[in-house]
C-alpha cells in the first residue's frame, strides 16, 4: 500500500510509536488505543487501532492482555497508562513493560507538564497529575485543527462517538465534560491520552530511555581461567 498522508493504515511507522492504556472500573472496559506523529514530518496524529480489553481483568491479567496488543506491535512502544484508580497497577505495569511506562493522574486538576516519581521495584514511574478537563480540550483543540486521523474501523468510529457525546457544562469553576448515564467514554479518554503524549514536551526524553532500555546489552565476557594458570 502506497503512503496516503489521510490513510493511517498506509503509515509505515509512527513516530513514535505509542499505546495509551485507559483502566476501567468494574461497569467499564479497559482500552488500549495504538498510535502516535506522522512518520514524514507534518504535524499529524494518527490514531490506527482501538482495543476494548476483556472486563473484570485487573492486576497481571490486565496487564498481559495489554501485553499481547503490544505484541502485535513489536513490543517497542511507551506505555502511557491511566493509573489514577489503583497505585499497586504501577508496580505490575513496570514488572511487564519496564521503563516503557508513563503514569497519568487524571483528576480535578494538574497541569500534565509537572510529574512525581512514584517508586516500583527495581525503579520508579514519572506520574503526571491532569485534570479531565484539560486533557479532553487538548485533544479536542488537535480534532478542531484537523491534527488527527483515525484508521476507518468500528472500534474507532464508537471512541469517535464516546466523545462527540461527552456532556458539556459550563461552571463558574470552569468548563466540565460528562459521560451521559449508561454510556461510556473510555475509549474516547484513551485517544485523548495519546495526544498528550504525542505532543508533550518530554516526549524527547521519554524517547532517549525507552531506547536505552531497549538497546540489547552486550554479553559480559568470561574470563578465561585455563588460560591464567599457564
């Protein structure tokens, strides 16, 4: 397939290649939405497959079904995963994907630029506090700019609509998006953690480890004890 700059499913590569993990709750799914900039330079967000994983899974059984879309993608890509329900899902997060992971507290408020290390064994996870609202207008700011493409799927059409019917209400606090009674929008969230990804200030270093950590180590030598005794 030729390259069609308006055809995710034609890109060769994202650049950088990312999956934003949306945790559920017990009425809802956990997502995984794969994607991330175009690989020729135009500033483009391409969004090329959305994955609705099996309910009540938590812990290592939701990680490893996350583990096997990471699969399909050659196990390379950032993790950035929605750990605001659950702190102990960091430490089996960094257990399965390393250094990959980047933590995302959305809430009332933060400002997405300012992170906490949060402690895992062996490490720890950079942990960036948003609000909801913030992170919703960021990603519906890229749409508004014709910044974004969606591979033609019907996972994707439904995160479309989940945020097409967000309920908007103007408060004197500021401006609150809703989910409506019985729908969901934790697909349209996952999206919307993309793009804060995709166009975050830290997405260079963030790059420089997940490279560091998946550059194969060279094998230590083995000293030659026969030859020391001649």
């Amino acid at each position: 397939m030729s390259y069609n700059i308006n055809d995710v499913k034609s890109w060769p590569v994202f650049k950088p290649l990312i999956i934003a993990h949306d945790v559920g709750r017990s009425h809802d799914r956990s997502t995984a939405v794969v994607g991330g900039n175009s690989p020729y330079g135009r500033r483009l967000l391409g969004i090329g497959e959305a994955a609705e994983l099996q309910q009540n899974l938590y812990g290592s059984s939701l990680a490893s079904a996350l583990a096997v879309v990471d699969a399909r993608h050659g196990r390379n890509a950032l993790i950035v995963a929605d750990l605001s329900n659950d702190a102990s899902y960091a430490e089996v997060l960094h257990k399965t994907f390393g250094s990959r992971v980047i933590g995302l507290h959305i809430g009332r408020s933060g400002d997405g630029i300012t992170f906490q290390r949060r402690p895992v064994d062996g490490g720890w996870i950079p942990i960036y506090p948003i609000g909801r609202t913030d992170l919703l207008e960021l990603f519906l700011s890229e749409l508004r700019s014709d910044q974004v493409r969606f591979a033609d799927e019907p996972t994707m059409r439904r995160a479309y609509e989940q945020l097409a019917n967000l309920e908007v209400e103007f408060r004197d606090t500021g401006t609150i998006y809703s989910c409506p009674t019985g729908q969901h929008d934790d697909l349209g969230i996952s999206c919307a953690m993309l793009a804060w990804a995709a166009r975050h200030p830290h997405l260079e270093s963030w790059m420089r480890n997940l490279h560091r950590a998946l550059r194969p180590r060279k094998p230590r030598e083995k000293f030659n004890w026969g030859l020391a005794c001649t």
